[in-house]
C-alpha cells in the first residue's frame, strides 16, 4: 500500500529534478490558461466579429465616392523634330 503511494510521488520528484527552475506569476500562468482554453477563444473570436460587423453595416449606407484626375500638356514653342525650326 505504501509503495503505491510512494512510487507515482518519487516519479513526480524526479521529473521536477530535470525540468528548468522557472518561477512564474499569476499573470503568466492565466495567460497561458486563457490561451489554451478554447471555449475562451471562441468568445474572443465572436467579439471581434460582432466588433466588426457593425462599421461594415455603416458602410453600405455611407455614399460612394470616386475621384479620378488627368493631366496633359502640349509644347506648341518646342524645337523638335517636323517643326522645321520656325
């Protein structure tokens, strides 16, 4: 009885022998926590999407507005070629 108790412990201590020394915060670890959990995750993602919808709603009722410019110019004094120089 004692040995079935005794072995899943000395397991326990022997692999915290090998793992690095790292102490970390409340922080880190719910961090950690929030990320792996997918439910949270899913919440996330709806937020952001609901978030977003509503500026896409706004959109279709704001007008559409285009603008386009040209320039051009014309040398009417230029020495090139065909104007024989006058």
């Amino acid at each position: 009885m004692a040995n079935m108790i005794l072995r899943p412990a000395l397991v326990v201590m022997g692999m915290t022998l090998f793992l690095p020394a790292h102490a970390a915060d409340i922080t880190e670890i719910l961090q950690q926590a929030l990320e792996s959990d997918a439910v949270y995750q899913e919440a996330v993602s709806a937020n952001l999407a609901v978030q977003e919808a509503e500026p896409l709603a706004r959109a279709v009722l704001l007008p559409d507005v285009n603008l386009q410019a040209n320039t051009s110019a014309n040398d009417l004094h230029g020495s090139g070629a065909g104007t024989g120089g006058y």
